[in-house]
C-alpha cells in the first residue's frame, strides 16, 4: 500500500488545528453586524504592533500592497530607484512598480540567501532613495549593515517581511529595525489569514498615520480624499482569524525549527546544502529550501516516495518575462543565477506529523547514502 502524499504546504491543516477557536471568531464576526475596519482589525493591529515591538501596524488587504504602501508613506515616489533583490517573489518587485518606482537589483549572500550588503554601495545612483531588502525563506537579511549604508547615503529601509514573521535578529524581530516594514498573511504565511491579508508595521506615527489614510481613499475625513488614495482594507474576518493565531506563531515557528533540524541532520554529510541559519538570528523556517546539483533527479526521487516538493522560485525575477532584460543590475547577479538551478522545497509546517517527519527524513539520508 503507498503512503499517504505529503504536500509542500498544508493550509487546511492549519486550519483544522486551530478549527473550533476559528470557527468561533468567524461567527462573533458575522454576528457583529461590522465586517470592514472594526474592532477585530483595531484589536489585531493593536496585538500584532505588541507583537513585534513596535510603536504602530496598520493592515492592509495583502503583503503586496503592504509593501507598496510602505514605500509610499515613507516618501518614494515615481521615478526613485529604490534597491532590492531578483531572488524573491515577484510581489516584492511588482510593489514598487506599483508606486511608480524603479527596482534596482543587486546579488544575494549564498549561505544567508538575502541581500548582499556589500553589492549596495556599488548600485546607488543620484536617483536611489530607498532599500528593500526581503528576509527570505525566513532568515533575516543584514539589518544592522543595510541599515547603516542607509544612513551614510540617507535612504529609507523597508523590509520586506512576508516570509518571515517572528524572525529575530538577536532578541528583536524584523520589522523593527528599517523606516517601515511590510507583512503578508496569504495562508501559506507562518502567520497566514485564509484569505489575503497584510500590514505595515513602523515606529514612525507619520509613516503609519499616512498608511491609514492610503488605505481608505486618501480619506482623513469620511468621504473627504485630501490626496489619491486605494482601497487596501483588511477585512473583520480576516483579523479576528489572525487574533487566533497570532498567541501560536512563536510556538508554531519552534517546531518548524525542530523540523528543520532534524531533516538537516540527514544532510550533514551529503552533497545537498540545507538551509544555513545565520547566527545570531532566529531563523523561522518559512520555507525549507535545499541546494542541489541533482535537483532533478532529487526531486524524482522525494516525489517518488510520495514527498511533495517545489520551486520557490522557478525563476528569479529578473529571467522572468515582464521583467527580463529592463531592470538595472540584472547582468550581475552570479549567486542569484547559481542558485536557481539547483534549489529545492520540502515539505515544512508546524503540522507534520513526527511519522511524516521521520519520512522525509529517511528519505533524504536515503539519497545522501545513495550519492
Ligand atoms: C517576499 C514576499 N513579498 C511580498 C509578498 C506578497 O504578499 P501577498 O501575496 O500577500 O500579496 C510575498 C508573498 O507571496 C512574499 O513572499
């Protein structure tokens, strides 16, 4: 008999493990008679700022237009270069040109996987006003060098947090240390909604106070716009969702943690390179994405046992199409390229079960024993 698939990502497991509390705070939702901008979103804006330790967090209907909004609050404006990496989620990119602005990219750290720091200074222009650097796969990027380049030249810093919610840098959490920073809650998130969610989270009442009034229109006063705003709303049941959750992440990141730990240990001595957290950070495990040079026949090999895997990404975004070939900084991107054609995902999520775990492991000391 073959065993049960294991996909890469499991939603609904999240769901049934969290299922009566969810159940619950949808239904005080429909009962309320408030379903836009009420009490679940004030009281999860108000928990998730405590969460992180910062000052404000303004949701929004997603990361991507979180991302954009920070960008915004924070003064970039159409035609400012703003830095960043092709090794990320499009969305990331697609947000800054939402605002018009234009992405530079520069390599990423081949053990970290994030942005390099030291390629920065190298692409800065006179029309370069901002930083992003993404926390990928859930390990932090170098926020005290990112941040200090910063100050030398006088830009702003978003983060990019969508992967990585509950990450530290010793004992502080990203999100905490740029101008603003910029969360995703698409279900598959450590912290996920089941819908679209977002926020921005910064110490600065200016940025925060102008992603409030971008979200609704440009409204200060009710129907009044005193400058172009959006709809980016989170919704009642999307908060009060999160307000369950939020109370786990910590737990929830732990035992992705442990997961990790034990499938790498089958890795210690065979030719696939497993995540490296960078020390000193608190590494959440968003995604657990393996380095190598047989990923293919990796790949056929898990799939074969009935372990799901996947791409994250099959391209980075400067090889994809709406981006190939425009975007400065793309012609020098060797550790970004490299990677591409050898990574791979497992399966990693709070909910594995230990015989799923213990699968995925003697699958991979299997293959590492077989090279
Ligand atoms: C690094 C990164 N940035 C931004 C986003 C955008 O988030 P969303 O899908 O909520 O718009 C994502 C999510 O896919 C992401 O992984």
């Amino acid at each position: 008999m073959s065993l049960p698939f294991i996909p890469v990502a499991s939603p609904l497991k999240q769901y049934q493990s969290h299922k009566s509390a969810i159940d619950e705070a949808i239904n005080r939702v429909l009962h309320s008679g408030r379903y836009i901008l009420g009490k679940e979103v004030a009281g999860f804006e108000e928990e998730f700022a405590g969460y992180l330790g910062v000052r404000h967090c303004v949701t929004v209907a997603n990361g991507t237009e979180a991302v954009c909004l920070a960008l915004k609050a924070c003064g970039i404006r159409a035609g400012d270069e703003v830095i960043t990496v092709s090794h990320t989620a499009v969305a990331t990119v697609a947000a800054i040109e939402l605002v018009g602005a234009v992405p530079v990219f520069v390599d990423i750290d081949p053990v970290s996987r994030c942005m390099d720091h030291t390629m920065i200074e190298s692409a800065l222009s006179p029309e370069t006003r901002a930083i992003l650097p993404v926390h990928v796969y859930g390990q932090s990027a170098a926020m005290s060098e990112i941040c200090a380049i910063a100050l030398r030249h006088g830009l702003r810093v978003v983060e990019d947090c969508a992967q990585a919610c509950g990450a530290r840098i010793g004992d502080r959490k990203v999100g905490t240390f740029g101008h603003a920073a910029a969360f995703s809650f698409y279900p598959t998130k450590n912290l996920g909604a089941i819908g679209d969610g977002g926020a921005v989270a910064t110490n600065d009442p200016e940025v925060s106070e102008r992603v409030r009034v971008l979200r609704e229109y440009g409204w200060k006063e009710r129907y009044i716009s005193s400058e172009q705003g959006m709809n980016s709303r989170m919704d009642e049941i999307q908060a009060a969702i999160l307000r369950v959750k939020l109370p786990f992440l910590d737990e929830e990141n732990a035992r992705r943690r442990a997961i990790a730990e034990r499938f790498s240990s089958a890795l210690d001595r065979g030719s696939v390179i497993p995540p490296r957290p960078m020390p000193g950070t608190g590494h959440v495990m968003h995604l657990y994405v393996v380095e190598s040079p047989e990923r293919d026949a990796l790949q056929a090999f898990l799939n074969e046992r009935g372990i799901g895997t996947a791409h994250h990404y099959p391209q980075a975004v400067h090889q994809q199409g709406a981006y190939a070939g425009r975007v400065r900084g793309s012609d020098n991107l060797p550790v970004t390229e490299r990677f591409y054609d050898t990574l791979v995902s497992l399966p990693l999520y709070p909910e594995l079960q230990h015989d799923e775990v213990e699968r995925i492991y003697t699958a991979l000391a299997d293959w590492c024993a077989s090279r």
